[in-house]
C-alpha cells in the first residue's frame, strides 16, 4: 500500500508499523526479588498472592505479598493457576483446587491443565483409543470440560478428538487454543471460544498458526506464527476488532489484565539467546519494556503487579530461577 508520488513512494503501512511497534524502556516502577534460587514454574498472581510450582520437590506454593510468608500447599507436576482464594494445578493426572480461604482440597480425577475463574474450572480429559482414561494430552484423544465447583456440575465442552488444548478463563468465556492433526506430521492451530450461558462456540482466529489464548474481559489475546515470526495480537470480541500488538521479536507465555497484555520478548543479542519483559498498553497503543535483564520469562499480571521468572543469578545453567515482582505504580 502506498501513495504515489512523482516516482516517489511514501510507504503508509510501514510507517504505521514502526509508530505502532516502538517500544520504550521502563523508566518508573519497581522490581522486587520475592523468591531466589528455586526450580520455579511460570509464577501466577491474583490479589496479594503469588503461587507457582517448584519442581524440585514437585510441590506447590504460595506467597503472601502482604506478610512476606510462603506456604507450601501441595504437590505438583505442573504451574498453578488462581483466581479469588482458589488455586488449582494438576499432578499425576489428577486437579486439586485449593481452597486459600479455608485450606481444604478437592480433586477432578483424570484431568490435566486447568484454569480457573470464580467457582469455574476449566480442564482436559485425555483417554487412549481403548477408551482408558489417560494421564495427559499426548493420548489420542482429549476433551475440554467445566467444573462448577459450587452445583458439583461437570459440563463436556468439545468432543473427544485428535487435539489439544491450552484453556484460559474469564467470567462466562473460556478461550484455548485447538490444535488438530489435518495430515501426517502437519497440525493446525486456532484459538476458540466457548460462551458458558449459551454453549456456543466460534473461533477467534483462522489462520491455523495461533496460539497461547488468554482472555480478561472482552479482550482475548493470542500469538500467530507466520514466515519464521511470531506476533501477539488482540481481538476485542464486544467490538468485534482484531489488531496486530507486536511487529518484531518472538513473543511467548502471554497474560492480560485490564488494558495491559505483558509476554516475553525473545531476541538474539550476538549468538546468545536473550529474553525480557514486554507489556502493550491498549488504551495508549504503547509498549514498554519492563526488564532489562536479559533472562525474565514467563510473565503473569494482575492489576499493576507482574510477575515472573529471572535466571540473571544462573545465567550459565539457568535451572536455579529467582520470582520477581515489578509493580507497575510504585
């Protein structure tokens, strides 16, 4: 797309991109080291608590951003999710939701990667061609299913079929990503969204190389792939809008909150590998970035606070990873 000038071309979209896709560096807030030296999995946030899994002794936990405590809570085989005083996460292919109120537990047997909002929870059930129930995705058929913690009612969403999924959960709506197998050795990949009132469901993206959905309000976000690249983009399904947030790097493990998506940027610097913290603002159609340490990942977000994980202190190995809090307003 251009103008035409004389033999002169003034490039409107490329502009645009380089307007759109500049990113300044943090100049306020403030980062906290709330956890060192832990085999951590990707930190999740709500409130005044933080939770993730630590795979050195498989376990659970949670900090309080208040007291400063941390309390182990369970056992674990993968990162934990919370939403109000609930946290849930998934081990030996079971779920346990943990309730922070009154410290009690249930379980939703043969289930794996839950999310969860409110008294909603949102999981995969995988079983073999036999009909046995199995412990993850990598069966040959999986089904995405809701739990209502509060009437015991478990609702299948999708059939049982050749896919997986990665679900996210904000109020009635629940988003994942559905990848399934069109060929031999080739997958397509698109994020839907199911309505929990009217049981509908319809796709936000139909390009067959989306991924990593994550939804907070009438926001959902994603990443696409396209010609070796990768880009975040944003559909506002109240508006019925979809715009492209990022024009360069390769971004991963997405959160939103609010008008705010954060990710991790990935980047080379010389031969080396790098990461850091990148978060867009919707309203102001500015990116930031929030870290400088060239190690930050896997970002969660709630309110003005981001959390996430730092090997800054491990840079050769990198197993031994730090939690850090950036608070946005301080």
């Amino acid at each position: 797309m251009g103008i035409n000038v004389g033999n002169k071309i003034i490039h409107l979209v490329l502009v645009l991109i380089f307007l759109t896709s500049f990113t300044s560096i943090a100049n306020a807030g403030k980062e906290t080291m709330l956890v060192s030296w832990r085999l951590t999995l990707s930190p999740s946030i709500y409130g005044n608590v933080v939770t993730w899994a630590d795979t050195f002794g498989n376990g659970v936990f949670m900090y309080n951003l208040t007291t400063g405590n941390i309390t182990g809570i369970g056992r674990a085989d993968s990162s934990s999710s919370i939403h109000g005083d609930k946290i849930t996460w998934w081990d030996d292919g079971n779920i346990t939701v943990y309730n922070i109120s009154t410290g009690k537990k249930m379980e939703i047997v043969n289930a794996s990667t839950p999310a969860i909002y409110g008294d909603n929870v949102v999981y995969v059930r995988s079983k073999y061609t036999d009909g046995q129930p199995a412990y993850s995705q990598n069966a040959e058929y999986n089904s995405l299913y809701l739990y209502n913690l509060s009437t015991n009612e478990e609702t299948q969403i999708t059939p049982y079929e050749h896919a997986y999924f990665d679900p996210a959960i904000y109020g009635n709506k629940i988003v994942w990503k559905r990848s399934t197998q069109v060929n031999p050795g080739e997958w397509s990949a698109n994020i839907s969204i199911y309505d929990i009132p009217t049981k509908r469901v319809s796709d936000i993206s139909r390009s067959g190389k989306a991924e990593d959905g994550k939804i907070y309000g009438n926001i959902v976000v994603w990443t696409e792939n396209q010609n070796g690249s990768r880009y975040v983009y944003m559909r506002d399904i109240a508006k019925h809008k979809t715009r492209q947030v990022t024009f360069d790097g390769y971004p991963i493990s997405l959160d939103v909150y609010g008008d705010r998506i954060v990710w991790e940027r990935a980047y080379w610097v010389g031969n080396n590998l790098s990461s850091d913290i990148s978060m867009y603002n919707i309203s102001t159609n500015k990116t930031t970035r929030i870290t400088s340490s060239t190690y930050a990942r896997e970002p969660a977000i709630y309110d003005d606070k981001v959390v996430y994980v730092d090997t800054r202190n491990n840079p050769e190995y990198q197993e031994n990873r730090d939690i850090y809090l950036y608070n946005i307003s301080a």
